[in-house]
C-alpha cells in the first residue's frame, strides 16, 4: 500500500493507516471502535441499504403512474387514446427505473464490512469509497492471516522460493 507507514514489531505490524481506520495484526480500530482481530469471524462484505430519498422518489412516481393507468383502465379512457398517447404513457412508466438509476449513480450504497465478533455480528466498517473499502477489508483479512499463522511479520507468500545452487 503506498504511503501507508509499516511500523515493524511482533503484535504492532501496522498494516493499514489512515485517520481513524487503524488496522494491525492484533486490533482493528474504526473511530471509537476497537476490535481485537484473533476474536473476529466470519467476514463478510455487503452492500448498504439504497438511498432513501431515491427509494421514496422510486415508489411515489410508480405509484402516481399506476394510479393514473388504473384511472384511465376503469374510466374507459384508454380505448380513446391515440398512438401517440400510448407512447408517451409507455415512456413515462420508465420514470421510476430512471429514478432509481439516477439515485445509485449519484448516491450509491455503502460498502459494508460485517464480522462476528466474540460471538455476535457486527458492522465493522461502512464507506462509499470502493478503493479504501478494499484496502481495509485486505488488510483486515492479511492481519487475520498472520494472528492465526502465529504473527508472522509477512505473509508466506511474499517469501522468495528456494532455487538450487547450480
């Protein structure tokens, strides 16, 4: 990870640091929250619930729109429609796919990383930002590797592999 300090030692190998996401062999740090990372299980990553706002914005224009295509079925209008009339109905029910396309573009879920701790699940950490979403969960699950391995300072697959003498 660039730019990231290593601090080398038995249990304070940092292996990620930014302001308040502290992640090291032995503790997970999110803000106030700390977690010891040889209690930690099950992890898994999620994505957080939609937008609210875009949520309501989705289910009022489907249920206005349905509503008026349910007023026009009972009332008899719709045999009095023309062509362009159809059209242009068939194109406002795309207002809610819209809706809700525009509403995770501008406001997408939150990246969601989810554990059992001592027993019990908990979120652990929660971003919009993908790349330090990922930069978190790895060295989470690489601090993990080295608790249960017995705190090796780097992982077995960073070591050279042994080539004879010729």
């Amino acid at each position: 990870m660039p730019g990231s300090p290593r601090v080398t030692g038995s249990r304070n190998t940092l292996l990620y640091a930014r302001p308040g996401i502290i992640v090291t062999i032995d503790r997970f740090t999110v803000g106030r929250n700390t977690f010891r990372v040889a209690h930690l299980t099950h992890l898994r990553s999620t994505r957080g619930p939609h937008d609210r706002i875009a949520v309501r914005a989705v289910a009022t224009s489907g249920a206005m729109i349905g509503g008026v295509g349910l007023l026009l079925g009972f009332s008899g209008g719709l045999q009095r429609l023309t062509a362009g009339a159809y059209l242009i109905f068939g194109a406002v029910l795309l207002v809610p796919a819209l809706l809700a396309l525009a509403g995770d573009r501008w406001r997408p879920p939150a990246y969601e990383l989810r554990g059992i701790y001592r027993g019990e699940e908990v979120l652990l950490f929660s971003t919009d930002d993908e790349r330090q979403f990922g930069q978190v969960t790895r060295a989470l699950v690489r601090a993990r590797e080295m608790n249960r391995y017995g705190g090796w300072n780097e992982p077995l697959a960073s070591v050279d592999p042994w080539r004879p003498s010729r």
